[in-house]
C-alpha cells in the first residue's frame, strides 16, 4: 500500500537556490512540452499523417535532443517527469468525467505554488537527499525535513513544492499496514457544525483559533474580489493582489493544518477503538448548511473526514456502514422508533409549533427527551 506524507522542508540557502531553479526548470519543460506538442499536433494534421501525432516519448526525445547547456546544471529526471505528466494531462482531457477536465495550459511564473517532481530521492539519516547533476559545481546538501519520525518503506516520485516561500515534499512510501485487533464494539458519528457527536462524547471541530482564521479569510476573499471588480482581468497581475492572495493561501495553509490535525487524531482514534463505526450521509448535511460562515471550509472538513475514516478503515480491517442518504437520523426517536413527519419535524431553530429548542428532541409518542446530536448518534447506532 502507498502511504504518502506532506511534510515541511527547510533548505540551506544554496538549496533553497537549487529547489528554486527546479520549480522554474519544471515550467519551463512543461511550457516548452506543450508548445512541442501543439506544433507536432498541427503538423500532423497538415500532412494528415495519424503517425506523426504527439506522445510524451516524442516530445522528451525531441526536448532532450535539444538541450542547452544550462540545462545539463539540472535534474534530468525532472524533464523526464514533468513531459510524462503532460502526457498524463492530455490523457485526463479526453476523459470529460474528471473534475479538472480541461486542456492542459502554459504555467506561470505568477502562480501561487510551483514545484517539480523527482524519483531519484532518498531519506538519509531523516534528512531528504535530492539526486544532484552531473553538470553541477555548486555545493549540494541534504534537506531537513520537520516531523520526520516515521519515515520508512520504499520512497516513491516525490513532489516538492513552493507556496508562500515555505517549502513542502509529499513523500509516498510503499509500506506494510497492519491490521488493528478486533474490539467488537460499534460506534456511530454525527456530524454537525462546529462538533462532532459520537457515543464516547464530542469532539470540537470549530475552536476559536479555527473561528479566527475562518473570518479572516472572509476578510481577504472579499478584499480580492473588490479588486476583480475594480480592474477587472488586470487585478490577476497587481502587486496588491497577489500579496493579499498570498496571505490567503498562507490563512488557507493554517485551516488546513488545524483541521488534518484534528481529524487524524479523532479518525484514529475511532479505528483504534470500535469495530464498526456508522456515519451518514454527508451530501445531505452539506445542503443544509445555508446559515453558517464559512461554508466551504466547512465542507471540506466533512469530506476530508470520510475521506480520512474510509481509507484508514480499509487500512486496519475495520468496518465503515454509510447511512442513507434518506434515513431520518434527526427525525426518528431512538427510543421507540416514531419518525416525525410535517409541523412536527425538528429544523436547525428547533420547533415552531411546540417552541422547543433547536438541541432538543422531543418525542410526542413516548416522552422521551434526548439531546438531539445524542439522538441522531443513537439513531445512526442503530444500523450497525
Ligand atoms: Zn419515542
């Protein structure tokens, strides 16, 4: 299995020189490649011969044919890789179901991450050593890495990358995962704005270091989208905006961070402790989040939470149950099973007709009265 981990780099100066040159050595690769690969297009349309079409060997033969002497100061690995993921990129454009879908496009100098890959890495002594050119005169060192702990397995193409001057790798590594003993025991999560609800008690998804940070980024996104308005397609190229679209991505990093953490932590913990664990379907809350701030922000915790808890139950052998997409988890009592229909139902302000508190569940069949999140996490129990 691949096991990939982000970690943080911290260059010396002459390498923080070098990852700088490899990032505008992959662009320039891929600017050149993609160039090649219209013209070999054209040509082959003009002579209407189907063998002369492009293919990312054609055009890494055509690009190695033609190099400069700079070029041989530089990976070599990464024109090799970067023509390979162009081929990769025009794959994904005839096949329209993918998200990204589009033709690939020039990359630019003002774009806020920049990177380059390479297959020629390895971790020595916990620090990251680069595969260093023939050509090069300069000094070359290893890089620290921060939260190298559990660096092991068969390293695979590593992707370095560069946003807000900090620089990051993704490390896959081919690793043996063990599966987690069996505890037989079952649990269900609620997900809610802010929280989320299991039976062993609630985990805070919205502390006020998230609430900040939330606001903030509020603050900038609309700060840029003033400027877009003001210069229209000329903003893209200002100063201002790219200084203030580099403090967003800076916030967008710290969410990112806060978030991971406590979902790594709380995922762990759930396929460390119970057997089977029930969640619902998370494309119906998603809708009903119209009055919260920061929506998208929120969205993506309840994806990266699926995501996180799927694969880390396929890893350790334990058993996820999705609840339907139409189980009333809110509406149904967990005591006697009555489902509430029309004036009765429950909504985010609670009930208008029985003026009960939005945290409330009321039951008019057999009394009970449950915290609501409590019974939703009894309700979604109930399927295991
Ligand atoms: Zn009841």
């Amino acid at each position: 299995m691949i096991r990939t981990q982000l970690v943080r780099l911290y260059p010396n100066k002459a390498m923080r020189k070098h990852l700088d040159d490899l990032c505008d050595y992959r662009r320039y690769c891929w600017n050149l490649g993609l160039e090649t690969w219209n013209n070999m297009y054209q040509e082959s349309l003009i002579m209407g011969n189907k063998k002369l079409k492009p293919s990312w060997q054609k055009v890494r033969n055509e690009l190695a044919h033609d190099k400069q002497d700079w070029q041989y100061q530089l990976s070599s690995r990464c024109l090799q890789l970067t023509i390979q993921d162009l081929g990769k990129a025009w794959q994904n454009f005839f096949d329209k179901a993918r998200p990204d879908w589009g033709k690939p496009k020039f990359k630019t100098k003002k774009a806020p991450r920049q990177g380059f890959k390479t297959d020629r890495a390895k971790i020595i002594n916990g620090q990251l050593r680069l595969d260093k050119p023939h050509g090069i005169k300069e000094e070359w060192h290893n890089i620290e890495i921060s939260g190298a702990k559990n660096l092991k397995g068969d390293l695979k193409t590593v992707s370095i990358f560069k946003e807000t001057n900090k620089y990051y790798a993704s490390l896959p590594f081919e690793v043996e995962i063990k599966i987690k003993c069996q505890t037989k025991r079952k649990t269900a999560v609620d997900v809610n704005v802010g929280h989320l609800n299991y039976t062993d008690g609630i985990i805070n998804t919205l502390p006020k270091k998230l609430q900040s940070l939330y606001q903030r980024i509020a603050y900038y996104q609309r700060l840029l989208a003033c400027k877009r308005q003001v210069n229209g397609k000329l903003a893209y190229s200002t100063n201002n905006y790219v200084k203030t679209r580099a403090k967003l991505q800076r916030d967008y990093h710290k969410v990112a961070n806060i978030q991971n953490d406590i979902l790594h932590k709380f995922t762990s913990k759930l396929t460390d402790n119970y057997d089977t664990i029930v969640i619902e379907n998370l494309d119906v809350k998603q809708m009903q989040m119209t009055h919260v701030a920061s929506k998208g922000l929120q969205r993506s915790l309840f994806g990266k939470f699926r995501q996180l808890l799927t694969y880390k139950c396929n890893w350790y052998g334990k058993h996820l149950v999705l609840a339907n997409r139409y189980y009333p988890s809110t509406q149904r009592c967990s005591n006697c099973g009555y489902i509430k229909q029309d004036d009765d139902k429950i909504t985010l302000q609670g009930n208008q007709k029985y003026h009960t508190k939005h945290n409330e569940y009321i039951c008019y069949q057999c009394g009970a009265v449950m915290d609501r999140d409590e019974n939703a996490v009894q309700n979604l129990l109930a399927l295991a």
